[in-house]
C-alpha cells in the first residue's frame, strides 16, 4: 500500500514545482513592471505637485517659469538657494531661457528660508527626482522585457501598450486567446456594459486607442483603423505565444497599407 | 506731483514685502510639511504594496511572514536572494524568528528568476524603503517646527496632531481665533453638515480624535474628554499665536486632572 504521507508529500512538491513554473514565465514580470509604471506615474506627480507647492514658499516664480517636473527638479536640487540661479549655471541644465529664469530671483515674493528649513525642501525635490528616473528605468525595462518576451506584440504595438494589454487580460496566453474584436476595445469595458445595458453606441476602441496609428486620426475614421490594429495586435499575440516567427515587420507594413486604404475612401 | 510710475513702483515693492513676510512664519512650513507627511504616508504604502507583489514572484512566503513594510525592505534590500536569506544573516535586521523565515527558503513556490530581473525588483524595493525613512526624517522635522513655533500647542496636542489642526485651518493664527466648540470638531465637517441637515446626533470629534486622551478611552466619555481637550488646544494656540509664555506643562496637568475627574463620574 502506498503511504499515504508520502503521497500527500509528492502531491504537494508537484503543485509546487506547477506554480512556480507558471511564475517563471516572462508574463508575470511584465505585468509587475506595469503596473510599477502606472503606480510611478501617480506617485511622482504626487511628489511633484507637493515638491513645487512647497519650494514655493521660497522661490514661488520659478513655479510657472519651469513647467517640466524633471527639468524643474533638476534645478532647485542643483542650484538650490536663489542667489545660485544665474543664467551661467542654468543654462547648463536646461534649454529654458536662463536670462529669463535669473531675473526671477530679482524681488522674489518667497520668504527668506534658513538653511535648516530648506533641507527638508530639497530633500524632498530630490526624492521627487529619483521617482522620475525610476519611472523611465522601469520604462526601458519594459521594452528589455517585451522584446524578449514577445516580441511581435512589442513591434506592432510597442512596448507601453502592449504591455497593458498583457497586464489587463492578465497573461500572454490569455491575450492571445482573445478574438480580436475583443482586443479591439479591452479597457472600456464601462462603456460596454452601458451599450449593452441601453442600446447606446457601442465603444470603438478601448486601450488601443494609445496606438499612435488610431490617436493620430481624425475620428470618422478611428473605428475602423481600431479593427486593423486590433486584428494585427491579435496575430502578433498568437505568434508570440506559441513560439512561432518573427512576423513583426510584415504585419506593420500590412497594417499601414491597409490603413493608407481606410484613409483613401 | 507724484510720478505715477514711482508711485507703482513702490506699491507694488510694499506688497511684495508683504506676501513675503506672510510667508515667512513658521505656519506655511508646518502646512506644507503635514501635507508632505500625509503624501508620502499614501505613497510609501503604494510602493510597499507593489514592491511585495513583485519579490513575491521571486519569494512568496516572505509576504505573510514579515508583515512590516519596512522591515521587508530592510531584509530584501540588504539579502536579496533567496539563498542568503540565513539565520544568521536574518538575526541582525529583525526580531522575527529568524530560523522561521529562513525555513521559508526551502522549496519556495517562487520563481528563479535572473539577476537582470531581480534588479528592478530590488531598486523598486529600495526606493520603498528610502520613501519610508523620508517619512520619518520629516516626522522628526515637524517635531522641530512644532516646538519652535507652537510650544504650548505642540505639548498639549504632539506634532502629528498640533499640525494637522494648522495645516487644516490653514494658518496658527486662524486657529488661534477659533472657538474650542470649534476645534472639537475640526476634521468632521461631513458629519456636522449630515446632523444640521438632517438633525441626526452631531459629530463629538474630529480630528483631535487622534489624541490618545481620547482614542483610549471608551466611548461613552469621549465626548466629554474631547470638550476638554479641545479647550486646552485652544488656549495653547492662543498662547503661542500671541507670543505669551509656556504654559503647557500647566495645560497638561490639568487636562489629564479634568479627565480623572470625568472618568471617575
């Protein structure tokens, strides 16, 4: 008779041995991945938002004079107290006019910090930074990823939309598995329910419409150029999920030809 | 006759002498510095949410296992792979029972991944952990601010609380000015606005809910034990907004004087 401990021991090393199998695949990393990117997006305009509000307190004109967070960033970490930014030192670290940006300082309207109190400022401003350069890290990280990973999605799609797509149906597989008129509108499924539930215009597009092939054109003719992409993204999935060719290259030139056709009627 | 341009000129010189010295006190960095502590409060737990999801691709049983945020950034920053993770390596970052987690190791369900994907994994694991200690660095400033600029109210009320009150208000000043009633209830204006509308039982406190005279003791004297608080906040901010002397040490005494005698009714 088998024992029954040894069973439920060899019943359990399989299990485990299945699961991380499943966790070994590329999938999970780029859902992981991101997903990190869209929690970075938030947080550092989070950090931003509050990193200019209260650098404010001292140099409040630079607010509006340096819209990018980077670049602004990049500023008051390196230059940090006002009588710093002259036009010489600012002009090395952006292409805003440094002129401009020196004259801010003339009768600034922020108070006088002291040292102690501007620490905790730049401090701040600097974390900001860093949540920036992680965010395009990861970013890079990501296209690393999906070209190993699946790299016909990531020619026809790039790297950024397709892996949401990835991350929304939850793995390759299941994206690749997907008809295409499903893929076709994956993330608006709130305005599904809505067509379905009252009859009202169904949705044309749902993630994809990130695609810079569909987001660049005129509206009248987006629902159809979704379909195309929607159909390409499908078969590049299929490829790459069963480990077939690199078809990348054919299916975007079929994509734009078909596309130059939708346009020309 | 008065040159119209001088004239100007010097209006506008006098306004900006004005916002900046409004700008000056100590109120606008405790605002900033309470709003900054709420921010990162969020975003240290989002980042910590999706840092454990991800090393748990690669280590699953260290979730549960280590329930602190910071701790597990400490043990996965500093040990990174599962192999290291050893007693003795695991004994000198936490209390956790170290042969436990180390136990965890052994036919972990995670998956193996490559040191290339362990990397971003780690640095997003890194970046929680210095988002935490930001946090607590600018914990220990407020405490500072709080000290310098509200001593009464920072005895009586702590940092945590003592800002908030300002950062809500908007200013110490304003504060100062408000009826303790009032301060009572500062932080629960829905449920102030519900009981007027719909004459349901009014909130008993707000905010200062935090203090722990009031968050230990049960619920049946809260109310009264918040009135008292609240007249001792209120006679701290006015103290300290109108430069009187210290008198928190009074305030205290005979707030927890008050409470003895509430309680024994």
């Amino acid at each position: 008779m088998v024992n029954p401990n040894e069973l439920r021991r060899k019943a359990l090393a399989a299990t485990k041995e299945k699961v991380k199998a499943a966790y070994t695949g590329k999938d999970s990393l780029i859902v992981q991945t991101v997903n990190a990117i869209d929690d970075l997006e938030k947080i550092s305009n989070s950090l931003a938002m509050r990193a200019r509000e209260w650098y404010s307190l001292y140099f409040p004109e630079l607010d509006r004079a340096v819209p990018d967070h980077f670049t602004y960033m990049t500023l008051v970490t390196i230059l940090r107290t006002r009588d710093k930014f002259k036009a010489d030192a600012i002009k090395k670290l952006t292409e805003i006019d440094p002129k401009k940006i020196e004259s801010l300082t003339i009768n600034s309207m922020g108070a006088d910090l002291s040292e102690k109190d501007l620490k905790p400022i730049l401090d701040y401003c600097s974390k900001t930074k860093e949540a920036l350069e992680e965010k395009a890290g990861l970013e890079s990280y990501l296209e690393t990823l999906m070209n190993e990973a699946a790299k016909n999605l990531y020619t026809v799609a790039g790297a950024k939309l397709g892996g949401k797509l990835i991350a929304h149906t939850g793995s390759l597989r299941r994206l690749a598995l997907m008809p295409s008129s499903t893929i076709q509108i994956i993330g608006a499924e709130k305005a599904l329910f809505k067509h379905i539930k009252t009859g009202k215009k169904g949705p044309k597009h749902g993630l994809i419409f990130q695609s810079p092939y569909i987001s660049s054109e005129k509206k009248e003719v987006r629902g159809k150029i979704a379909r195309a992409v929607a159909a390409k993204i499908s078969m590049a999935a299929k490829e790459d999920f069963f480990k077939g060719k690199f078809i990348g290259d054919q299916l975007v030139k079929d994509l734009e030809k078909r596309i130059a056709e939708i346009k020309a009627n």
